[in-house]
C-alpha cells in the first residue's frame, strides 16, 4: 500500500517516532502534540495518532482511520463525531501497568491505614490508628475485568488475594478464580473486601455505583474508582463513608472533573482524591506500549489485516476479544 499522511497528536516525550517511521517508511509523518493541533494542520491527513480534540474531526475529509492514545473512546464513538467510514481504535493494553500499579498503591494506603498516619503526620501525632487489613486472603472484585482489570488481577493474586472479575462475557481468565456477568454482581459485592472499578463512560455505566449497591457491600469494605468519574454516585459515596458503613474509598476519577474546590467529597472522611494521574503519560512505559500498539496496527492497515482494539461506534466499546 502506498504511503500516507499520518498526523501524531501525541505528547513528543513519551514517544518512540523511529519505531512509528519504520512501521510505515513510505509515509509522511507530522508530529504535533494534541492540543496544539489546528483545523489547518488537518487538511489532508488520511490517519491520526493521538488524540485530536472530537469537535474538530468531522470536517476531516481525507481521513481513513483513527488511533486513539487513550483505552477510553466514547467520545471518539458519538454519532456525527467521525465521518461513518473512518476506522475507529484505542490504546488498549497500554494503561495495565500503570493503573494497576496505583490501584494496588492505594489499596494497601487504606487497608494499612496509611493515609491516616499521613494526616498524624502533618499533625505532628504520634498516634496508632488501630487494627490493619490485609491483602493475603482479602476478596476483591474488579467491575470492568478487560486489560486494566486484568493487570489488576494479576497483581491482587500474586498478593494472595481472591479475585472476581466482572465483564460482558465470563470467559475464564488465568488472572481470576472467577469471572461474573453484571447479572452476579450484587451478590458479589456483599462477599468482596475490596471493589475495584474500571468501568468506561456510557450510558449503562452512569451512576452504576448508587446507594442501594453500597448498601450491599460488605460493611468495612473499601472501594476503588480508577474509570469513569459518574459511574460512583458521589452523594451515595460521601454517605457510605461518612456513615461508616465503608472502611475507605480511593478515587482517581470524579464528576465533575476536575474537582471543584468547594466540593464536599473534599471533606468526606476516609477518602483519597487524586487527579486523575493513574494512566496518562506518568509512566514512561505507556508511551512505549502505545507506539508499539500504533506501529502493529499500521502494518496490519498496510495489508488488509484485523486490527487491534477496534472500537464498535455503536457501542463505544472495543470489540470483543476473547481472552
């Protein structure tokens, strides 16, 4: 196949361009970090690297296909976004690592308390906060058990934890001692020491963590959010929190985002808040994980073959892949 006009909106630091030049050397490449790019800049590409604000690719008339750096793409995936014929993917299998990495961080913060002895700290307290969880043994559940789920998994287990996933199709997963359909979920909830969330923004995920799902889990049990801000009711959780009834929650995603100053979820007792850091470009191993999924595509675009992570535009999901 003849070469294209390839635009990369992405971030220059956390790029491999020899490795995305050489997937496709016949090609012209323009390297131009997201939010910079302009409507003149788009003028006859035929593919995008990166994330270009959705409002501006309507009117791309040349363009074939889209590579998303990002795992989420409900934005991309909105009718009337892309014109109908442009292949949609994202960057699934780039974020494992690094989102993982922080759901096990904070999850150990809360179990061990640690994020009450910081608060001691600045207090200038020597005080002991009392008994400690542990992660050998703990049951955790992961809502939204693809990629990142999975990594998650893997990493609760090696810990010696139980682990139940939660996706559209309970295919086994060597990462799982059990993967549930939505349908199992609140029974789950009432047995997990743990929930972790890594649900992607759509309408059926919308709220999917309301008053009467915290009311079933497990009381002292804590909650990570690492998704989508409004799939956790934030009324709903500052009430579980505050009530006692959940031992501590983590949240890396809010609604709104970001979070206003004079939001109460600043205030509620026994939360983390952090600014949405756990995947972005904070790992230099997602950058390489993103060039080398963008360079694998580019060769199966060449010869006609399935790409990797194709999104449904129906759906906004990925394509299922089993496994």
């Amino acid at each position: 196949m003849e070469g294209k006009k390839i635009l990369v909106a992405m971030p220059t630091g956390i790029l491999y361009r020899d490795k995305l030049q050489a997937a496709w050397p016949e090609s012209e490449f323009v390297f131009k970090e997201g939010p910079q790019v302009t409507p003149e800049d788009l003028k006859g590409v035929q593919i995008i690297i990166g994330n270009v604000a959705p409002g501006m690719l309507k009117a791309c008339d040349s363009l074939e296909w889209v590579q998303l750096n990002s795992a989420g793409s409900d934005n991309y995936a909105k009718e009337g976004v892309l014109p109908e014929n442009v292949m949609l993917t994202n960057a699934t299998g780039s974020y494992g690592p690094a989102l993982s990495e922080y759901v096990i961080a904070v999850s150990f913060a809360m179990i061990r308390n640690l994020d009450q002895y910081f608060a001691f700290q600045k207090e200038h307290r020597w005080v002991d906060a009392g008994p400690n969880g542990s992660m050998e043994g703990a049951n955790v559940l992961v809502i939204g058990y693809g990629d990142i789920g999975q990594a998650c998994g893997k990493r609760f287990k090696a810990l010696g934890a139980t682990v139940t996933g939660v996706r559209r199709h309970a295919d086994p997963s060597p990462y799982a001692d059990k993967v549930i359909t939505n349908d199992d979920v609140d029974a789950a909830l009432a047995e997990a020491d743990i929930v972790v969330m890594v649900l992607p923004n759509s309408p059926e995920t919308i709220g999917y963590m309301d008053a009467r799902r915290f009311s079933l889990m497990k009381k002292g049990a804590y909650l990570v959010n690492v998704g989508r801000g409004p799939a956790v009711e934030p009324k709903a959780l500052a009430e579980a929190l505050t009530s006692g009834h959940l031992g501590g929650a983590a949240i890396d995603v809010t609604d709104p985002e970001p979070l206003p100053a004079d939001d109460p979820l600043w205030d509620v007792p026994n939360l983390i808040i952090t600014p949405h850091i756990s995947g972005g470009f904070h790992m230099p191993v997602t950058g390489e994980k993103i060039t080398d999924i963008a360079a694998e595509n580019m060769r199966h675009y060449q010869n006609g073959e399935p790409m990797r992570s194709v999104v449904d535009r129906k759906t906004g999901y990925r394509r299922y892949e089993k496994g």
